[in-house]
C-alpha cells in the first residue's frame, strides 16, 4: 500500500499532478497576451484530463503511470535476444525480414533491409548453487520452496480465522521481499499409468488385477477427454546483498538507507560481490526460510525447500511453461559435469575418460 500524502493521492500521483499543474500555469503565462482563453482551454483540458487518467488510473492493479513507463521501456528496448556470453555478433542479411539468403528483396529488388540488432540475453537467474539458492547477480539471492495446499473451505468458522490469522503473522513477521507463486502446469500420468499397468500382473487376486487394469484405461481416456492440470505453490524468498539498516517510523527504509542502497548497487553492478557478503545473505535466506517454516506450520502448511536440480527444473519449465517437465526432474546443477556409461562402453572405459559426455 502507498501512502497517502494529500487527501486520497500518494505522493506519485501529487507529483504528476503539480508538475502538469505547473507546466500548464507557465505556459498560460507566456502566452497569455497573445493566445485567447478559449484557445487555451482547448489545450489544456485535454492535457490536465491526460495527466488525471495518468496519475489516478489503474489497470489490473497497476497504476497508469508505471505501465506507460513500461510500455516506453519496452518499445526502447531491443526485439531480438540472443544467448551469447562471448558476446553478440552481427546477424547475417538473409535473417532480416523479408529478404532471401543473399540478402535481396523478395521481390526481386535489391534495396536496404530492415536490420536485426540483436543484444545479449539477461537471464534474471544467472547459477543455481549446490545448495538450492539461485544467484541472481547483483539483485542478491533467491531460494525456492514448495508449499502445500490448506482446504480453506472444508474447516469451520473458527478454523477459518485461525488459519488466517496464522498467515497473518507470518505476513507481519515479513522484513524482505516475498513471493508466492501458484503455477499451473499440464500434468502428464504416462508413467503413473505404465506402473499401474506392470504391477497389475503381480495382485494376488484376478478382481484387483482387473480392477488396476481398469482403473489405468479410465486415466487414459481421462487425459484423451480433457487437459489435465496441477496447481504448485511456490514461496520464493529473496535477499538482497546491501541491507537498509536504517528505518523511518513505519518500518521501511529511510532517505538515507534508499542512497546507501543505490550506491551499493552500482558498486555491484560494476563488479563481483565479496565473498562476505555472498555469505551473510546465505545466511539470512536460511534464517528467513526457518521463520518461514515455523510459523506457517501452525496453519498446516508444510514448506520445503527444493534443492538444486529442482530449483533449476522450476526455472526451466518457467521459462518454457508448454514443456512437460516436473519440477522434481532429475536435473544437474547448472556447474555439475554430467558423466553417463555408453552402450558400448565399460566401467573400465568409463575410468580411463571416454565414458565422460
């Protein structure tokens, strides 16, 4: 919540306000001598109207303000991102739109093509530790966990405010950034039906035989019907490297933490982060993810942090949300080598080195 610093407007929407406010005044008075009052009027009605839908409007929640600003961000910003930490090299002609591969119109002109300016893609996530915790440069470092679901409408009214009021403690108790992620992703029951199916021959009773025969034909016609989905709840700690030490009266940063805060930033976005500090966030995130689990188990939420192949599945199906990869996949650490046995290849092979891929 914003706070208020005139009557019903936060301090954001008090400034857009007076600075058109301002600008208008100024220019009526430059050019109050030669330009009528009617005129004027048609310029700046629609100007302060403008200004007003800027500062007081909202859509889905988000002020009008910040989305013009990040439209402007986006339009700025470039189309075309690549992976490339050697760096970014021009892109050939024949990938620029409508030309062939010897960079002609299609046509048939031969003229100057839109160019592909690509520019390197940051990944807001850069490693995922051996430990689970997401290094995300100089914005400091995340951890997952996954927490279980409460069915709040099956408890009575005294249940109900308990549970509310075990989550809001831990909303009070909050000193740093927190999110709770509920993602929804396709669930895939191919393999839960092919075990189904195996251990079916093994029941000590023809009925449960069939009956397990049965129940895996009803899961297939069942995904053949419909798009089935799972639900995931995800609390994403994050803690940055520099803290606010100093606070005003209601509890957040004050001028002189916000400086220091931006300073220490620029220092980090210039080069890499101490060792010390890198520890002391470590440290706090482990602090916070215990607080966390202690006071929402009163509420019978369990929260378990992922380790590092599934924080890195989550990451990776995030980024690719069409995929069918659960978040408990066996993935490698982004550093793991990643070392298998060949088809053709022997235990003794696999010390000597050639086994390694």
């Amino acid at each position: 919540m914003h706070d208020r610093v005139l009557g019903p407007l936060t301090a954001r929407q008090l400034a857009i306000l007076a600075a058109t406010g301002a600008v208008l005044y100024l220019i009526w008075a430059a050019t109050r001598a030669v330009v009528p009052i009617p005129v004027f009027l048609a310029f700046a009605v629609p100007v302060g109207a403008a200004a007003a839908m800027l500062a007081l409007g909202r859509r889905d929640g988000v002020p009008l303000d910040m989305l013009f600003v990040a439209a402007i961000r986006q339009r700025i910003s470039p189309r075309h991102r690549v992976a490339a930490p050697e760096g970014v090299r021009p892109a050939p002609a024949w990938l620029t739109p409508g030309t062939d591969r010897a960079g002609n119109r299609r046509n048939g002109r031969v003229g100057q093509p839109e160019q592909v300016s690509p520019a390197a893609l940051r990944l807001p996530a850069e490693a995922v530790t051996e430990t689970g915790v997401v290094d995300l440069g100089a914005d400091g470092l995340a951890v997952v966990a996954v927490a279980s679901t409460v069915n709040f409408a099956l408890r009575t009214p005294n249940e109900q405010e308990a549970l509310v009021a075990g989550f809001g403690r831990y909303l009070h108790s909050l000193t740093a950034p927190v999110q709770v992620l509920v993602r929804t992703e396709r669930l895939d029951l191919s393999p839960r039906i092919a075990e189904l199916r195996d251990r079916a021959g093994g029941l000590p009773h023809p009925a449960l035989e069939a009956a397990a025969v049965e129940h895996a034909d009803y899961l297939v016609q069942l995904g053949q019907q419909s798009d089935l989905l799972r639900r995931q709840v995800l609390l994403v700690l994050r803690e940055p490297f520099d803290v606010a030490t100093l606070t005003d009266g209601l509890g957040g940063p004050g001028p002189l933490a916000v400086l220091t805060s931006m300073a220490a930033r620029r220092k980090q976005a210039g080069g890499r982060v101490d060792a010390g500090a890198r520890r002391a966030a470590e440290s706090r995130l482990v602090r916070r993810l215990g607080e966390a689990i202690d006071l929402l188990s009163p509420a019978g939420i369990v929260v378990t942090p992922l380790d590092a192949g599934q924080a890195t599945a989550v990451l990776a199906s995030a980024c690719n949300p069409d995929s069918l990869l659960p978040p408990s996949a066996g993935l490698a650490a982004a550093d793991e080598v990643i070392t298998t046995f060949g088809a053709d290849l022997t235990p003794d092979d696999y010390e000597d080195g050639r086994g390694q891929s």
